[in-house]
C-alpha cells in the first residue's frame, strides 16, 4: 500500500488508485489495519479528486466570465 501522505501524479492516477481501493475494499479479505490504511488514503484522494475539480470548475468560469447558462438546443438539430 503506498504511503498515505504520497500526493498522487495527476487527476488521473488519483481517480484510478481510488477506483482501485474502492474495489479492493469491496472484494472484502482484507486485514483490518490494511483496510484502514487504505479508507485514510481512500479519503486523502478523494479530497485531491474533489479539489482538483473544484480548480477547474474555478478557472472555467474565469475563463467564460460567470456566463455559464444552461444548454439551449439549437431548433431542428434533436435526434
């Protein structure tokens, strides 16, 4: 199990090392002491995954100057 403390490469690995603990935990057979080492680092990714989108929720209205509106359809373009 890596280290809890370990910040993970990118948003990507981060969501594919909590998949991974999601499963494992899951799956059951897992030691009690493991299993708690891997719910902090469950916890500590989750916390990464949820603050990397909240940065780019963040800069994406930057970027559109708080005009986000709802999707409009364009007429005659529904399948």
């Amino acid at each position: 199990m890596k280290s809890a403390a370990k910040p993970p490469a990118s948003f990507e690995a981060a969501l594919q090392e909590l998949e991974t603990i999601v499963q494992s935990l899951e799956s059951g057979g897992t030691a009690l002491e493991a299993s708690l080492q891997a719910y902090e680092r469950g916890m500590l990714l989750m916390g990464y995954c949820e603050n990397t989108l909240a940065q780019a929720d963040q800069k994406i209205r930057l970027l559109q100057q708080d005009a986000l509106r709802d999707f409009q359809p364009v007429p005659g373009n529904e399948s």
